[in-house]
C-alpha cells in the first residue's frame, strides 16, 4: 500500500490514470492488458438526491483514516441529458477531508450509464487500485428503484435516506431497498426522523437478515463512529470471498461494455435505417455487435 498515503501519492499521475481510464473507448478497454483482482475494500453510498450523501462521506472518511486508512472517494454526479454536461459539485461538499494527504476524491459524470454509476466505472475503479488504496467509496447519482449496479462492484453498501423519505420507501423497495447493508438515517435532528425509522422497520421487516439502521445527525459523532464500525464488521464478515466477488464484478463489467457498445452502434444509424422491419433490423445489430468495436 506504500504508493497510496502521504507525500508519496503522485497525485497529477494518480488524476490522469484516472482520466484515461474514464475516456478509454470499448476498443481500448478490451485491447488493455488484464488488470489483477482489486485488492481495495469498496464501499458504495447510495440514496436520492438531496439525501446528504457527500457530506455523510466527508464525515466518514475523516473517521476512518483517523486509523491510518488510505481512502479514495469516487463521486458520480448526474449528467445533463440536454448538454452533456455535469456539474461535479461532490468535491465542494468534501473540502474538509480533501487536503489530507491520505485521501483522493475525484468527481465524474454519469454520462451514457443508466445504473446510477459512470460509465468505465470498473476501469476507473482499476487505475484507483493500481495506486494501492485501502479502501474505495463509490458515491452514486441519487438512485431509485432499477439503478442498483452498484451492488455488483462493492462490498458493502450503504443506503442513505432522510426524514420526508417515507412515503418513497414503498417505490424503492424491489431495487435498492433490497441490495443494501447498511440504512442511514441522514439529518437525523430534523422532524420526521423518528417517523422515517418507523416506515423503515416495516420495509425490512421480511427480509431473512437483520440490516442495520443507524441514525446520523449534524454534529454528532456517535452515528459516524457506529456506521464505521459496522462497515468494518460487514468487510471483516465478507473477506476471503474472492472468488465470487471476482465473477460478480467480472459479469458487471463484460455487461457494462455490452451496452456501452450497443449504445454506439444504435448511435452510428442512419435514420432511414430505422424504417426496416424490425428482423432485419435486429440482425444488422447482432451483426455489427458481433463484428467487434
């Protein structure tokens, strides 16, 4: 782990590792030579917008590597569907933890990924391990009911809500109510928090484990030193699990390049191509998915 903490992490070499992999088409991505097992533990905070995901993350990490951690915070914000363009705010809410030297936050666009992840995110995630971090938080883009990729790519995840949240516990619940570990009650000194807690028992009542739910308030530490401390207990109970681990991240990652390739090539036709009968026009897609990037 000796490249990762203090004055030793070239950070200009650590954000432009981190920028290629982000851009590396399909083509470059598959022609790159393997990259070996991560060896960082991930863990992945998600919930809706306005939920206080960022600044729940800059609370966390300024706990854990307080134990001499090396952390690195990937932030995904939301991409503009008319511009393309996004405004990649995560790091002004993470000021605090960002001149640690034993911490890196980089910020990305969601782009074309429809998970609430980026797209390269596995690659991303790659160039981050190759500069041996202990450990790796995936911020999501405020996530509902389908956009529950991050499952596939961390150990633990962690699903952040807020009082006002209840009546929206119900429409999440096939998606990432069911994928989380860990539940936070985030701004948990404001009205309602007492009430969400309520909705949220009855959600989890029929799952077969017990999940934590532990409430964080503004200034109050109890909450971030529990939510840690049952981080660890979650990674400490899930080590030695490699080979799964392995194979889930491996068919996110084979599936993540599937549809980024579909979406150039449906991107690349010609309009009148659409007025095909669809059999035709399936087999010009599986032909020229097939054909390779």
């Amino acid at each position: 782990m000796s490249g990762a903490g203090g004055p030793g992490l070239d950070r200009r070499a650590l954000s432009a590792a981190v920028s290629r992999a982000a851009r590396s088409s399909v083509a470059e991505v598959l022609a790159a030579a393997p990259t070996p097992r991560s060896s960082a533990r991930r863990i992945g905070i998600t919930g809706a917008p306005g939920a206080g995901k960022s600044t729940l993350i800059g609370r966390l990490v300024a706990h854990r590597v307080g134990k001499a951690r090396t952390v690195a915070v990937l932030a995904i914000d939301p991409t503009s569907p008319k511009s393309g363009g996004s405004l990649l705010g995560d790091r002004v809410r993470m000021e605090a933890i960002g001149a640690d030297p034993r911490v890196y936050i980089r910020s990305l666009p969601s782009a074309g990924a429809g998970d609430g992840l980026t797209d390269n995110v596995a690659e991303v995630l790659a160039a981050l391990d190759a500069f041996g971090f202990d450990e790796v938080l995936v911020e999501t883009v405020g996530a509902g009911q389908v956009q529950h990729g991050l499952r596939a790519i961390v150990e633990a995840e962690v699903l952040v809500l807020m009082p006002g949240a209840g009546d929206s516990l119900q429409a999440m619940k096939a998606g990432i109510m069911e994928t989380a570990d860990v539940y936070v009650v985030n701004k948990a000194d404001l009205p309602g928090a007492e009430r969400l807690e309520t909705d949220l028992a009855g959600v989890l009542q029929h799952r077969a484990a017990r999940s934590p739910v532990i409430r964080v308030a503004a200034g109050e530490d109890s909450g971030i030193v529990e939510l840690s401390d049952t981080l660890d207990r979650l990674l400490l109970e899930r080590a030695g699990r490699d080979d799964a681990v392995h194979a889930a991240r491996q068919r996110f990652r084979a599936e993540s390049l599937v549809l980024r390739r579909l979406r150039e090539v449906l991107a690349g036709m010609p309009a009148e191509r659409w007025n095909r009968p669809l059999p035709g026009l399936y087999r010009e897609l599986v032909e020229k998915l097939a054909s390779g990037p």
